[in-house]
C-alpha cells in the first residue's frame, strides 16, 4: 500500500497517528517529516504525563548532502497530547546516524525524555549515542555510550527501562554482545558501570528489558536473526543489586523479522513475549 500523505520533500513520510478523545478509532494519518527527508531505519515516540509528545526519526535536513555521516536526529513535539505537532528541529551533534538502524525513545515519570541511536562518523565508528532533555525536549544533550569500529550497518536496535528508584537504563548491542547501563541524566547522575550480557557474545541482537518492584531486572535478546531469518531468543535475570542469576535460551522461538519484548507483571514476575 502506498502511504499517503506525502513528505513534501520527497521519499517516505513519517506518519503519525493519534486515537480520538472518544477512544472509538485513530484519527487520519498525518506526515510530520516537513524540514527532512531520506527517511530509513528509526521512528520512535515518547510521550510523558503533562501532555508532550515527542515523534522522533533519523534522516537528512533539506539543505544537507547526502549520506549517513550527514544524518541527523530530528524530533517534532507536540504540547498537546499529540493534536498538533510544531516542525521538526535537529537534536543531533555531528555524529551522523547508521542509516538501518533503529533508534528508541522514553520519557521518564518526571517528564525527562531520552532517545538512543547508532553513530556513523565518517562510516567507521556506529557507536551508540544518548540524547537527554530534562526541558520538555527544548534543547538536548548527547553523550557517546560506546564506539564501534565497523564499516557497515548493523540494523541493531536499542531499549530503555526505569528502575523502581526512578534511574533510567539503556541497553544496545556492540560487536555480537549485549550491553546496558544507568544512562538517566548524564552530567548528574550517570553511572559509569557498563554491564555486559553473562556468557559468550557473537550473534546477540535487539536487547529488551524490564524491571519489576523489587528492582530486579530481567534482560532478553535475538540470537542468530538477520535478514528473512529468524532465530532464538535468550535471556538473563538478575537480583535486585544487578548480579546474575537464572538464563536461559529457547531455539527457533522468534519468527522471520520477529523480536522480542518483556514485561513485569504486577505480581513480580517475567512475561517473555517472542
């Protein structure tokens, strides 16, 4: 099916849509991308109690050249729960961004909004980068989490989790491995611990994560997807002062272009969904 509406800028639209106040159907799908183009991997929304919405994507300004090293993060927010959006601004430093790649949003139980993607200076280094605004997305903060030397894209994914104590975590994978770490507020609070996925790396993909009251956490991920494959899925628990316990790995669970995700039920407990 051909999206519709258009960018007027050329190349796929980033189309947002928002359920009517009555609750009864989605409103028409509406193109937000106005000041970009070139539209790949990423998209990502964050919204937080006060009525801020933020729709995010990676993509090339229409005064840019061409080419991932040029592209940017750009954001549209809303201060109206979503009713209508201003245009889009760039939030990025000059990292460029892994075209494929995806790219992911949260904001947090005060309002501070986050986004994760993957780097691609000068087509070498696709580590991975935080942005932060602790001002309702006014302006915004970038910290480098990682580097990673490699030439091409490695269509990898990211995902944020709150702790019960109100610190927000971030995990990616770099190199076949799984990593995450405290990334809330950089300047003030960060966390210079980078943890890493117990046990062997290699063909680790699209970490997911969630914490459960008692601060206990319980981390998943693909193995062994890649292009029109699927593959299994891992994962890990860890107690409440982030130490190791039970892991486990089912085979052939996630489908072709299939990922998985986790929840923490009211009880404590893991769901596991794939």
């Amino acid at each position: 099916m051909k999206a519709e509406p258009k960018n007027p800028l050329g190349g796929h639209p980033m189309l947002y849509a928002r359920l009517s106040d009555d609750g009864k159907a989605f409103e028409p799908q509406r193109n937000l991308m106005m000041q970009s183009y070139v539209l790949d991997g990423g998209g990502t929304l964050a919204a937080d109690a006060n009525g801020n919405v933020f729709v995010a994507w990676h993509a090339i300004g229409k005064d840019s050249l061409k080419g991932e090293d040029n592209r940017k993060v750009w954001v549209a927010a809303s201060r109206d729960d979503g009713k209508t959006f201003a245009p889009e601004y760039a939030v990025s430093a000059n990292t460029g961004a892994c075209g494929c790649c995806g790219m992911r949003g949260f904001a947090d139980s005060k309002g501070t909004i986050y986004f994760l993607y993957r780097a691609a200076t000068k087509r070498e280094n696709r580590g991975m980068v935080s942005l932060y605004s602790g001002d309702q997305g006014k302006t915004f903060q970038s910290e480098q989490q990682d580097n990673w030397k490699i030439t091409t894209c490695p269509m990898s994914s990211e995902s944020f989790a709150a702790h019960p104590d109100g610190g927000v975590y971030g995990a990616w994978e770099n190199d076949g491995q799984i990593f995450f770490r405290l990334i809330q507020n950089p300047i003030k609070l960060n966390d210079p611990t980078l943890f890493k996925a117990p046990g062997k790396g290699g063909d680790r993909q699209h970490p997911v994560f969630a914490f459960n009251k008692n601060g206990e956490m319980l981390l998943a991920w693909a193995e062994g997807t890649g292009w029109n494959r699927g593959g299994a899925v891992a994962w890990q628990h860890y107690d409440k002062d982030m130490q190791p316990k039970e892991s486990g790995r089912l085979a052939g669970a996630i489908p072709v272009w299939g990922l998985p995700a986790v929840i923490a039920e009211a009880d404590g407990r893991f769901t596991i969904f794939h």
